[in-house]
C-alpha cells in the first residue's frame, strides 16, 4: 500500500482496506558507523552528529534530494488527501521534511491529527530519532512512543474505529545475512537471506525471494529490478535484473615468459579494492 492510499485509508470510508502493519526497520547508519564489528554500542545522536550535522556535503547532497522529491508533481484523486500532503508540517514542506527523514534514518513517520468526528485535519512529520516502535508479544508493532527530553507521548497504531494513526514509511534495509537454499536451523528474529535455487523445507518454491523470520514465521519478499543487498556472509553486494548477480573474482595472472611485476602488483590491489568494497566477495 502506498503512501497516499494509506492516507486515503485514513478517512473513514476512504479505503476498502486495512492498513497493514509492519516490523521496525532498523536504521543503516547502525552500519555505516559500526566502528569494530559491534563490539562498542552504537550511538544514533553520534552517528547523525557526524554522518550529517557536522558534513556539510552531506548536508547540502541531502537537501537537493530531498527539495527534488518535495516538488515533483503528484497525482491524487482525494482532494481531501491532496490539501493535507501539500500543507506544511511544523513550517516546512511534507513530502520534502519526510525525505530528508528517510534519507537519514531510513524511516519517515506521520501523525495523523483528527477532528472530533474522527476526520484527518493535519498531517505532522514525526522526527524518527525520537520514535520508538513498540513491539506486540508476536514480534509485530502495537503502537509507538515520541519522547521529546523527559515527556513521552504514547500513540495507538489505530483510532477506536480501526483507523491508522500513524504513517510509518520505511526504506529497505540492504543488509541481509547471506545466500541460502536451506533454512536455517534456528533462525534469529528479524534476519532476512536471500533464497537460492532449489530451495527445499518452507523454502521451496520462493527461489529468488528475500526470506525475512518475523513473529516465528517466514515472510517472502518478491525482488524488483535494481534492488540491491549486502550478504553480511561473503562481504558482497548482489544486484537483481531479472537474476540475482554477483561479481566474480578474476584469476590473478600465473606464469608465463614474459612477467610484468608491478602490473600483476596493480591488477592484486585492484582486486583487495573491489573485495573491500563489496563488489567481490571476501575469500
């Protein structure tokens, strides 16, 4: 469900479906700044510090994007829908404040504040790093908290009559845990593998999907041409077109009459260089 349907959702009698519910994302700069392999704690208010505040390429690369995204046309057919996206929230653009959002954290939430009737009347951009997912005993949201210093405001997933009260947009997490036709034994909540040919067990028939272990079962992800994904296993990335590919190492040139030593110096750091940036995979 889209952005906008789900708004549209939001308007009693506005949507013939429910809005479906959705794990936590967890953000990618927990990668981008995992300094040792995880052995010291990852700190958000850091990482944002300076991955972003103190970068000003950074900032001014996130701000053409996220301007670009504000002002591209939109096609709605609810007008009601259409008068609150190209409202401000908080002062600022809603569609430009939300890419920025997705940008940096990886997640977007919008409030949606209703009438005494129940009628959506503001949209309210929510900054991710002061949300936190609240997770039902089966792993799935329940409801969110927004601290703001010492106050905290807990909000429901849904109004008394069914009717979201938050939008949580997530960007895909690239990192999954590696390639597999087997599952594994005892899967850990949360992990995602790439499903390889002649998959068998609960995995058969969803070769070429993402298997995600959510609420102690697998969900299949269907791939779309140009998603990418890091196997944490191998260190690589692997791009879909049709198939999932990933780079193949070259031989390292052996024997032969005639050996140029520095050529064959360069051709080795040109291969270390595309295994440490993912390209290839790690021996």
């Amino acid at each position: 469900m889209s952005f906008l349907d789900t708004l549209a959702s939001a308007f009693k009698g506005g949507g013939e479906v429910r809005v479906p519910l959705a794990r936590g994302f967890i953000s990618p700069w927990a990668l981008a700044y995992d300094r040792s392999g995880g052995s010291q704690p990852f700190d958000y208010n850091e990482a944002i510090r300076a991955g972003f505040i103190a970068n000003p390429i950074a900032q001014r690369a996130v701000r053409i994007v996220a301007e670009g995204v504000g002002r591209a046309p939109l096609s709605i057919s609810d007008d009601q829908v259409a008068s609150l996206v190209n409202a401000t929230s908080a002062g600022q653009p809603l569609i430009e404040t939300l890419t920025a959002h997705l940008l940096l954290h990886g997640n977007g939430y919008v409030q949606i504040i209703k009438d005494g009737s129940g009628t959506p009347v503001e949209l309210f951009a929510l900054r991710p790093e002061r949300m936190n997912v609240v997770a039902g005993p089966d792993g799935w949201p329940c409801g969110y908290e927004y601290r703001v210093g010492t106050s905290k405001l807990t909000i429901g997933l849904e109004d008394d009559n069914g009717w979201p009260e938050v939008v949580h947009i997530k960007a895909m997490h690239p990192v999954i845990e590696g390639m597999s036709d087997t599952p594994p034994t005892a899967p850990v909540e949360g992990d995602t593998w790439l499903v390889a040919a002649t998959a068998n067990g609960v995995w058969s028939g969803q070769e070429d999907k993402l298997a995600s272990y959510i609420g102690s079962q697998w969900l299949f992800i269907s791939p779309q041409a140009g998603m990418r994904v890091f196997l944490r296993n191998s260190s690589q990335f692997y791009l879909y077109d049709n198939a999932w590919m990933g780079a193949s190492e070259p031989a390292v040139p052996n024997g032969g009459t005639t050996v140029d030593v520095e050529a064959r110096d360069a051709i080795a750091d040109l291969i270390e260089v595309l295994r440490v940036s993912g390209i290839l995979a790690q021996p």
